[in-house]
C-alpha cells in the first residue's frame, strides 16, 4: 500500500533532517545560493529540505519537531507565525 503525501513528506523530511544532524550535507554557498547536484545525497539535502517546506507551506502546514517522541509532524501553520520580528 502506498504512503499517502504528507506520510512521505515526513519521512524524507525526517531522514534529511538527520542527513543535517551528522554534518552529512554541503553548505549553501556564501551568496546563499544551493551547492551544484554532484549526484551525492549531501549535495541536494538544504535544498530537498526546503522544497519540502515549501511543498509544506503551499499547503499551510509547516514541520514541527515534537521532542518526546523524537519525531516530525506536519501541523497547520499558526497565524503570525512565520513574520519576522512580529510584524507584517
């Protein structure tokens, strides 16, 4: 049986996440731009994470890590939530 969407979401989310974890990754380059595809995992981790987040956020939900169980959720995006400094 297939996954539904936010199931594999979620699991990516959560295995690229701890791709970040171990410092399996490359940074993003100092114009903040996503290192080239050199066809390894670590090249694509920051990026396939935000694709994610934005995938998340079209949908108004965002990743939300809850510590006791030590896992990742999509939870609706909470008002204001997202504005920087608290202002619109």
């Amino acid at each position: 049986m297939a996954q539904e969407p936010q199931e594999q979401a979620i699991s990516h989310y959560t295995e690229l996440m701890r791709r970040v974890q171990v410092g399996a990754y490359l940074e993003l380059h100092h114009d903040g731009s996503f290192p080239e595809d050199d066809g390894s995992a670590e090249s694509t981790t920051l990026e396939s994470l935000a694709n994610l987040e934005n995938w998340a956020a079209r949908r108004g939900l965002e990743f939300e890590f809850n510590v006791d169980s030590q896992t990742w959720s999509l939870t609706p995006i909470e008002q204001g939530h997202d504005d920087v400094g608290g202002y619109e």
